[in-house]
C-alpha cells in the first residue's frame, strides 16, 4: 500500500507560514508575498497548492533520477 502524501509546514515568517512541503514528494510549495500579513489565508493557499500537486510515484522516480538517486 502506498505512504499518503502529507502536508508540513516547514517554515513561518512570524506567525506566517512561508514554506510547506509534500512528506511523501517533497514537492515544497512557497507563500506569495501578498499573504505575509495574513497567516490564516497563508495556510489555505498552501494547502490549496498541496491538494492540486500531482504526488505520483513515477514523479518521485523522476525527480530522484534527475538529482542522482536512483
């Protein structure tokens, strides 16, 4: 059975988050600068990004052979 993709937030600028990643792709998503001030829009717009990712196991392949991994 496949791990689920998991969403973490990796950083926050304050109480902003700044930075999240996919657990499972480690596919990063970043804030745009217009959130800053807004830490609960932040937060949804990275989660939003998160759910639309494609976190397929040939993208994890992919990205892995392309830095080397394989």
């Amino acid at each position: 059975m496949a791990e689920p993709a998991v969403f973490i937030v990796l950083r926050y600028v304050n109480k902003t988050p700044s930075l999240a990643s996919c657990a499972k792709c480690q596919r990063k998503f970043f804030t745009p600068n217009t959130y800053y001030n807004d830490p609960g829009g932040a937060e949804q717009y990275l989660r939003d990004k998160f759910e639309l990712h494609d976190c397929s196991q040939a993208s994890i392949t992919t990205k892995k052979t392309a830095w080397g991994m394989s």
